[in-house]
C-alpha cells in the first residue's frame, strides 16, 4: 500500500509546528492582554448544532461523520429510491467535524450559562474542517484562532478587535488592510434597490466582487431579478465616498442609518489610536455567514507595500457581530462579537516573505556528541548538569565517527555542541563547538554551563 495524504491536509514537521507556535504565542499574549481567556471545544458537533448556521453553501462544506456500527440498517430507504441526498446524510450521519469556532462557542455558552460571567471574553486555537476544494491558501484542516466577547452590545468591543488585527499583525511582521464595514448598510442597500427580501442573495453576490468584477456582479443580480436601475443603486452605495455621502443616499431607509450610525460610534472609539496598519471602511465589505448581524471585518495582505507586492492569497482574518447566535440554542438576546484569524494562510504568508529566517527555533541550544561507548556514558552524565541549569539539550544516543555525527549536527541545526572521547574524559575538558561561527573551545562542564546561561 503506498502512503499518501488526505486532499487539502498537510504533515506538520516540527520545523513547521515550531513556526506556528510562534505565531499562536504572538497571539496569546496579546489576546490575554486584552482580557480573554482560553477555551476549548470538540471536533465533533452534533450535525444539527452545525446545520443552517453558515448558510447554504456553508452546509454543503461539513464534513459529516457516519454513524456507528450498520449505519445502513437505519437508512431512509426512500431517500436512497430517490437519490436524495439531503435526506439520506439525516438519517446516516447525527454528527460532524466543526466548521468553525464560533457555533461551537455559542453552545457552549448556553450550556455553560449559569457558571459565566458575562460580558464573557474568550479565545480558542484549535483546527476546524471544511470539505472545500483544496488550494493554495485554502485547505480542508485548518486552525482558526478566534476571539469573542458574548453578552454586550457595546460597541466599544469592536474598538477593541481592530486594535487587536492592528498589533497582532504587526508583531507578526506582516502590513496588512483591516477592512470594517457594518451587515444593517448592507441591509439598507437591499431596500435601497428595492429588493429587501433578496438581502441575504444580494450579499453572497456582493462578497464575490473581488473575484468577479462588476460586469460579475450585474449579471448575477440580473438573475435575481434586479433591474439596470437597482444595480446603478447597489454601485452608488457600494462606490461612496465616506460615511456622510451614504447617509444621504440612505436619507429614508433606517435599517442602513442604524449601520451608518455604528460606524461611527467605533470611529470615534478609534479616535487618536495610532494605526500601525491601514484601516478603512469598506461598503463592499459582505461576508457571506449568515450569522453576523452588525459591524463585519475583513484583514487582507497590504499587496501596495514593496515587499508584499507579490503576495497572492485572499483574507487572512475575518469576523463580525451576531445579535442573537446564541437564541438558536435556546438563550434569547446574547449579543457577540468576535474575530478569527486564518493561522494556515498567515503562515503560508510569513513562510513566503521568509519572517521567520532570523527567529531561532531549534528546541535544543546544544547537542553532545560521543565517541565511544566509555564517553557515551560519561557524556549522559554530564548533560544531567547542563539540564539541571534549566538548558535545553539532547545527546546522540550512540557512540560514531565524528564526520557522521558533526553531519547529524548540522542537520538538525543545533547552534552548539559538546565533543567527548578519551581525551575530554581525562582532562575534564570537554570539546564546546560553536556551529554558527565554527569557533572550538576546550571547556569543563561548568564553563559550558556558564557560557551557555549566559
């Protein structure tokens, strides 16, 4: 049987996991110094918790887990007569591998109400499963890292995760937009072209600009049914200029002036914060998930910086309001709002415009290398001290010819090691080899020591 992977996952070396620790401790540290705590959740959701909460295109991507034992016994055998599939995944499948991170928060918020303290602020790193087509970018495991505040409508929390895209991103080394725009504007511009029962198609059609164009775009809202005039309509709300020209449009239509209206206030929240990255309001902002319900964000690599000008990847980050996630679950009026960042993407960026090149991240500072069996011993005893210092080191666990063993060295990227034979064991001097510079000192274990800690 030949080895190979699953479409769309990936082996982590620990060269790769080493990188993305790095990236997730950025992110821990600055999201416990905003005030959230940890949580975590299982892979697997019941199919229905998942079911009708990331919109129909969403539901096709759930990865569905089969039921155990004869799954088949228990199958609607009518649906297997009609072929349909719908109806045959309900009754063979009762659970599925999480889509995301922020319907398994709600739930657990409404199962866990009574024991949190609300406005409740979390944030959770962990993979998630979307049965996408795999490309550059887009895989079918993945790890979000998410952030979100359960039980405020305060949009003062909105203030605060721009901030947190704004320093995360730029302790991470990447310049990037962080792109803000409000779901009730897009609301608004349904009315505004006439269409408001067609919001939620004229969104989808909306999020797709980038890809498709304008031209794109109008032949889809032709196809639901909107004139020349209504598109002229959506280009004016989606083309304005600032916040002041939409609430002229939007003059008559509340649902919009309410958006408009909570821009501002995070505006003005904003006001005096120095930006490190750019941050702009975006009317063609959409956001397909068809939870949010307020402000929206995307992040998107700054492609006009002169050494990102060759990044091709689309949002690295995502993330919005939803009024009421947790109702569906039984727990009326729990407003939150939250973000995530796509660690798989940032790091195929950051890998890209090799950030991590100057970070050390072998796990071991020195690697003690043995010439026979006497010195193998000698050496194992000698690392206890090394290691009684607190100094992250291992041993070659045989004995070996020095050229193979200063190979194994240089493979593994270890920035020292200790040489011993015959020789450093009768003298107390033991071989230090600096494997950046090639510098060779003969030191005694407590030299070592000392040199290393300090």
């Amino acid at each position: 049987m030949k080895p190979k992977l699953v479409r769309g996952t990936r082996d982590f070396s620990a060269e790769i996991v080493n990188k993305r620790n790095y990236i997730f401790d950025i992110l821990r540290n600055i999201f416990s110094k905003y005030g959230f705590n940890a949580l975590e959740t299982p892979a697997m959701e019941a199919l229905n918790t998942l079911t009708g909460k990331y919109g129909d295109e969403g539901d096709q991507l759930l990865f569905k887990i089969l039921n155990n034992g004869d799954f088949l016994s228990k199958a609607n055998k009518n649906a297997i007569e009609k072929n349909d599939s719908k109806q045959l995944t309900s009754s063979i499948s009762k659970r599925a591998l999480r889509y995301d991170l922020t319907v398994p928060l709600a739930r657990y918020v409404v199962m866990n109400q009574n024991n949190i303290s609300f406005p409740y602020k979390r944030y959770q790193i962990q993979p998630v499963w979307r049965a996408d087509n795999p490309q550059k970018g887009r895989y079918r495991e993945f790890y979000q890292c998410d952030v979100d505040i359960i039980g405020s409508d305060s949009l003062i929390n909105e203030a605060e995760l721009t901030q947190i895209y704004d320093e995360a991103f730029d302790k991470l080394g990447l310049k990037v937009i962080i792109r803000l725009n409000n779901r009730k504007i897009l609301d608004g511009l349904a009315q505004y072209c006439g269409k408001p029962d067609l919001f939620m198609p004229i969104t989808v059609t909306i999020d797709k600009l980038d890809k498709i164009g304008w031209d794109g775009v109008e032949k889809e809202l032709q196809n639901l049914g909107i004139d020349k005039i209504g598109f002229e309509k959506v280009k004016a709300v989606i083309n304005s200029k600032d916040l002041l020209e939409l609430k002229q449009l939007f003059s008559e239509i509340n649902i919009g002036l309410e958006g408009i209206k909570e821009l501002e206030i995070v505006k003005n929240f904003l006001e005096g914060y120095q930006f490190k990255n750019e941050f702009k309001i975006d009317f063609s902002l959409a956001r397909g998930l068809s939870y949010y319900t307020g402000c929206i964000y995307e992040v998107e690599v700054d492609t006009s910086k002169p050494s990102q000008k060759n990044i091709k990847m689309g949002s690295i980050g995502g993330g919005g309001r939803y009024a009421d996630l947790t109702g569906i679950f039984g727990l009326k009026d729990m407003s939150g709002v939250g973000i995530s960042f796509g660690a798989a993407r940032i790091y195929d960026v950051m890998e890209e415009l090799n950030l991590f090149e100057n970070i050390d991240f072998n796990s071991s500072k020195v690697l003690f290398l043995t010439m026979d069996e006497a010195s193998l011993s000698y050496g194992f005893k000698a690392i206890q001290k090394v290691r009684a210092a607190g100094i992250s080191s291992t041993i070659y666990p045989k004995s070996w010819k020095f050229q193979k063993l200063m190979k194994y060295a240089n493979k593994v990227g270890v920035p020292y090691v200790v040489i011993i034979g015959s020789q450093e064991m009768e003298s107390g001097k033991l071989g230090f080899k600096n494997m950046i510079n090639g510098e060779q000192l003969a030191l005694t274990i407590e030299e070592i020591i000392n040199y290393l800690l300090e």
